[in-house]
C-alpha cells in the first residue's frame, strides 16, 4: 500500500476517519511520520509503517482538502 496526500483512513479501535494532509520524509521510509488532520480538527502523526500495517483505508482524493470534505470524512457514507 503507498500512503499518499488526500487517503482517508479509519483509525483501528474507535473508526474514527482521519486524512493524510503531509508526509515528512525521515531516513528510513517506514519510519516517515505521516501527520493526520481529524474529524475533531486535530493534527497527529504516525510512523509509515503503523498507517499501512494498523489503519484502513477508505478512500482517496487529490488533494487532503477534498478529502476532508468528502462523506467518508464526514460520516455520511
């Protein structure tokens, strides 16, 4: 799986959707934090390898600012 700006998510225990809105790149590629923006408005990251191995992807957009506006983000869907 490749982790890209705009993928919508599903976080494991609570469903919670979130958005990939940056990836910062670190010298190992599983270890780039990937920063989330939440259904709450709340900014977090990750590591790349816990994304592709612990969350579900949803959906994709182009950009991270259709994403958060479309209904998988918005829970109408």
């Amino acid at each position: 799986m490749t982790v890209k700006v705009g993928q919508v998510y599903k976080l494991p225990y609570s469903k919670s959707p979130v958005v990939v809105i940056r990836i910062e790149p670190k010298i190992e590629e599983r270890f780039d934090f990937i920063h989330f923006i939440t259904d709450e408005g709340k900014q977090e990251r990750l590591w790349r390898i816990a994304v592709e191995e612990t969350l579900e992807l949803v959906a994709e957009y182009n950009t991270w600012q259709e994403a958060v506006t479309s209904p998988e983000f918005r829970g109408e869907k």
